[in-house]
C-alpha cells in the first residue's frame, strides 16, 4: 500500500470499515519498517500527515459556529476548509472527523517507534572534524561509514539558509562522490580528505566531517538522513559561534 495521505481520509464517506483498514495497512507498513530499522522515508510522512490532521480539526473547530455556517468540505493541499450556510447538521464532514479523532492516536504511536529508532541511531553516533575548521563551512566534505558493507560514503554537501515567513530554515543539498571500500581496515578520514584536495581543487581547504557509528543499520533509509541533520545543526553552531 502506498503511504498515507490526507486525502485517504475523505474515503470514509463512501465506507469507513475500508477506510479504517487501508489506514491500519499502511500504519503496519510503516511499524514494519520501524522494525527494520528504516526510517526513511515513514517518520517525516507520518509526521507530515499528524500534523496536517491536527491542523484541520483545530480549524474545525475554530469555524464551527452559526457565524461561518456549515462545512462542506476540506481543501487538503492547504489544510483549509470550505463552508456554505446554514447551521451545522450531520454531514459527510463528521465522518471524516470522528475518522482523524480515530486515526490520530495510532498515528502517534506509530511515530513514537519511528523516532525510538531514530534516536537510538542518533544516540551512538558522533560527527567529528576532519582537519582545520576553515571559517567557511556552507560547503564541504561528509564521510558516513555503512558498516553493513563496510564501505566509506563521501559526499559534498552544501547548506542553504532560507527565509520563509519571518522564520530562517536550513537546508542540506548532498551529492555522493564516491565510496570508499574499506577492505576489512578503516581508512583514516585525514587520508581520503588528502585524496579529495587531489581529486576536487574546487575546494582548497574544505570543510569535512566525519560521522563515527559502530551499529549496523540501513544507509539510505536511517544511517544517512540522521547523520545530515546532526550536520545541520552543528552547522548552525559553527556559524554562530562565527557570527
């Protein structure tokens, strides 16, 4: 089953038993994974959705007054809600509520085991410098061992501060430049950055981080998306204590 989405949710219209259990599927879908050690890309998708849900019963309820009239439907890509008059009566809207009202707390016991392993990974995992810190560290270098493989991932990376609303937000673009194989010995981060400095003179003095984790757990899926928001903020920290 694909993942959940806010849309699934105006189903229960036309059958609430086969609405609940599409929802019940795909939350066991993603347990599953949780399981598995996957992360990615369940736990921001279950967080997106729980947070859009929330938002539209909240606004459900501020609008819910003679004043606004009836709603009549929901806008799922805004979170927004549409109305017509007169007074509330029960309508196909109420279904879909007492359906989030359901679906919300299986919702959030489901990102209860997402961020469980999430934080087990954060947890035994260190990013360290590789070389001098130069004052510029919007770009760089990250090296993030698979130990499933035993190969080393180098990446480029790049931070980008964006202004959205009043609000400043972060966001890291990586590229994978290549992997390492290890060959049952870890090569020294010092050495494969000398061996960037030769291969990318884009760079002369880059930036480079390596992330140092002994547990085994998917690369794409969990490994990699935490190692790049550990980067983040110690990115955001870096240029702070620069500022």
């Amino acid at each position: 089953m694909d993942a959940l989405r806010l849309e699934s949710f105006t189903r229960a219209v036309d059958d609430v038993e086969r609405t609940q259990y599409e929802i019940l599927a795909g939350l066991q879908k993603a347990q599953s994974a949780f399981e598995e050690q996957r992360v990615y890309p369940h736990l921001g998708q279950l967080v997106k959705l729980h947070d859009g849900l929330m938002t539209v019963l909240k606004r459900t309820e501020e609008f819910r007054t003679p004043e606004t009239g009836r709603i009549t439907g929901i806008d799922w890509e805004e979170a927004s809600l549409t109305y017509e008059w007169p007074d509330l009566e029960d309508t196909e809207m109420n279904v879909v509520e007492d359906l989030i009202r359901w679906a919300i707390p299986k919702i959030r016991d489901a990102i209860e085991e997402g961020r469980s392993v999430y934080e087990h990974v954060e947890d035994n995992m260190e990013l360290e410098t590789v070389g001098i810190v130069p004052k510029y560290v919007q770009e760089g270098y990250l090296m993030v061992p698979d130990r499933e493989t035993d190969v080393l991932h180098v990446l480029r990376y790049e931070l980008s501060i964006i202004q959205q609303e009043g609000e400043k937000h972060r966001a890291l673009r990586t590229s994978h430049c290549k992997a390492v194989q290890q060959g049952g010995f870890d090569q020294h981060p010092s050495d494969v950055k000398l061996d960037l400095l030769e291969e990318r003179r884009d760079l002369p003095n880059p930036a480079t981080y390596f992330s140092d984790t002994d547990i085994d757990v998917p690369y794409k899926e969990t490994l990699l998306p935490v190692v790049k928001r550990c980067l983040i903020r110690h990115l955001a920290t870096e240029m702070g204590e620069r500022a």
